[in-house]
C-alpha cells in the first residue's frame, strides 16, 4: 500500500512539473482522551507501469505503521526552527555536486519534527524500463544529500503520513522544508480500573468516523497496547478486541496535528475458564470439546481441553461441554472485571 501512494506521488508530481515546480511543501493529512504535544519515536493512487526501485534493483522498503512505545511519556516539541540567519552553514560538496538539506515540520510555523522520518530520493525521469530509481535513503531527522544536479523527487514518510516535492538542483545547494499535517495516536484497553494486559488486547484503525455511510478503509492493524501510530490529523474509528471472541468496543478518536492522544477504552468483559467435573471442585475431565452460545444460540467461542479460557462480554451464555460420547451444559452469567471458573458437572 505504501509503494502504490509512493508511486501515485511520483507520476503526479512528474504531470505537474511541466506547469510549475511548487514553492512549498505538500501535505498529506486525514480524538481520543489525553492530548500532549509529541515528539514521536517511529505509514500508508497506482499508475500501471511505473515501479520504484533501490539501486540495487530490489524493492524499496515499506514503512512501518506502528513504532515501539518510548521510554518514556513523548515530550513537548522543540521550538520554532531558528530563522534563516541561523541556519547551519552549508555543506563542503565535491565540485560537479549539489547539496540537499531536507527537514520537516508539523505545519508551517510549526515545531520541527525531530525523529521517525524516512526521506527517499528518486530520479524524476524513468529510465529505459519506465521505473523511477530511488537514488538515495535516508532515517534522519535533516539529512543533506549530496547529488549531481538534476531534477529529483523527494517523499518523506512520517509513520501514515508523508510528503512529496519535486525538485530541481542546479549550481547552487538548496535547502526545503516540509510540512507534514500529523499526530500520534497511543491506545490502551481496561477493565473498570485494571489495565488489560498487552498480550490479550490489540486495535483496528479505520479512517473516518464508524457512524459515516461506506465502507472503512483500514489504515493500521493488530496494534499493541502502548504502541504509538503515527497518523495524518482527522477522525479515525478503532476497534478494540480483547481476546478473541466477542468482547469488543468501538470508539471514535481524533488525531490532531504535533500533539500525541492518548485513549482509553474501556471493556465490560471477563476472563472466563471452564471444566467438567464429575462432582464440585473435583478433577478436570480431559479431551473435552466446549462450545458458548448466546441466549440465541448464536455460538460465540469453540474450544478444546480441560481449562479452555476465554474472555466474554458480560451477559448471560449457556456452555455445552462434549466428552466421550455425552453432552452437558449449563448457564452462567457473565460480570464486568469478575474473572471465574465455571464447572460443569458431567451428569
């Protein structure tokens, strides 16, 4: 999916390159409980024939959608880039090169982003196959590239947003700023006042909000508790699946542009483990084939063994337990945060 808009980037801005080469940065951009400025550690259109590949010929790495939880809380952002005047001297370049001194920030008059960018340079020109190389790669914040000069397209990914500008390096070294309309996202699931281990909860990320008509189109799956995705500012619908059955909650959230949300969604679920026992508290009959229903009888989960767990909603289920050859059941309720056993006596 990455490639694909990488791709898309790259034959639109060549179309339009033969009006007028842009004078600033193009942004690409789409709330959740907690909002604090961040600053992120650690992304997502197809012409038919056209290819971007590294200079070895192999394919142009993606982009990873999740990036590992910090350390710490994410801190405030630096302050506004210094002026011009300030800027660092430019490079020492071989003679016949050109220097290209990238950075980007959250908007303009913004704070700089200080990591997690992945900036790529290809060639604005296919070669003889119609594929546009990829001449250079760089994870740093401000790198500077040196090249021959030439026209050039420059993408610069920052997790799910990213940005594209063609540019044209003649005699002298330039120097462009990009603005990337983005924010953090960082998700954690709970049971009344415990925090659900990260191993039993992960999250869906769709774009828009779960009450607007049409399909969603999935942006990040499978996300851990704790870990941050970076995404372009707007609203996004996250499903919360705790275990695997039915305990699960959707909720709208809103990424803002530099500022890091973290959410809370909260679960009415509980861990539920069942046994067959020919009398109260005794021994677990083993090779037993278990099945929960609803009310309905819509089966919610399916499970083999002796101590089969299984995180359900709260309401009531009736569970049937299958063991050489004889069927048992019976009823329980489930509670919020009320993790039990549930025995099913074989008679």
């Amino acid at each position: 999916m990455i490639r694909a808009l990488i791709r898309l980037s790259v034959a639109l801005l060549i179309g339009l390159s033969a009006l007028s080469a842009p004078a600033g940065a193009q942004m690409f951009g789409g709330s959740g409980a907690t909002d604090t400025p961040p600053r992120p550690p650690a992304p997502v259109g197809n012409p038919p024939t056209f290819q971007l590949l590294p200079p070895d010929g192999g394919v142009a790495p993606a982009n990873p959608l999740v990036i590992a939880p910090p350390a710490a809380p994410l801190a405030a952002p630096r302050p506004p880039a210094p002026p011009a005047a300030a800027a660092p001297q430019s490079p020492m370049v071989p003679p016949g090169q050109v220097a290209l001194m990238v950075a980007a920030r959250y908007g303009r008059d913004a704070p700089p982003i200080a990591s997690g960018l992945h900036w790529r340079i290809f060639s604005d020109q296919p070669d003889a196959t119609g594929v546009f190389r990829l001449v250079r790669e760089d994870k740093s914040a401000n790198p500077t590239f040196v090249l021959p000069p030439g026209g050039y397209v420059v993408h610069v990914a920052f997790g799910l947003a990213n940005a594209v500008k063609r540019v044209q390096l003649r005699g002298e070294n330039v120097r462009e700023m990009f603005e990337i309309a983005a924010g953090g996202l960082r998700l954690e699931g709970r049971v009344g006042d415990s925090r659900i281990p990260a191993n039993q909860i992960n999250f869906d990320v769709f774009g828009g909000s779960q009450f607007e008509p049409g399909e969603k189109r999935q942006v990040a799956d499978g996300v851990l508790s704790g870990d941050v995705v970076l995404l372009p500012d707007g609203t996004y619908h996250v499903v919360s699946n705790y275990g695997d059955s039915n305990a699960v909650v959707r909720s709208d959230i809103r990424v803002q542009v530099g500022k890091l949300t973290d959410v809370v969604i909260n679960h009415r679920a509980a861990v539920i483990t069942f046994k067959l026992v020919n009398d109260r508290g005794g021994e677990a009959l083993a090779n037993t084939a278990w099945s929960v229903l609803t009310p309905g009888g819509d089966v919610v989960k399916e499970a083999v063994g002796a101590f089969p767990t299984v995180v359900l909603a709260e309401g009531e289920y009736t569970v049937i337990a299958r063991n050489e050859g004889k069927m048992f059941n019976g009823t329980f309720m489930v509670e919020p945060g009320i993790d039990r056993e549930i025995e099913v006596l074989a008679r």
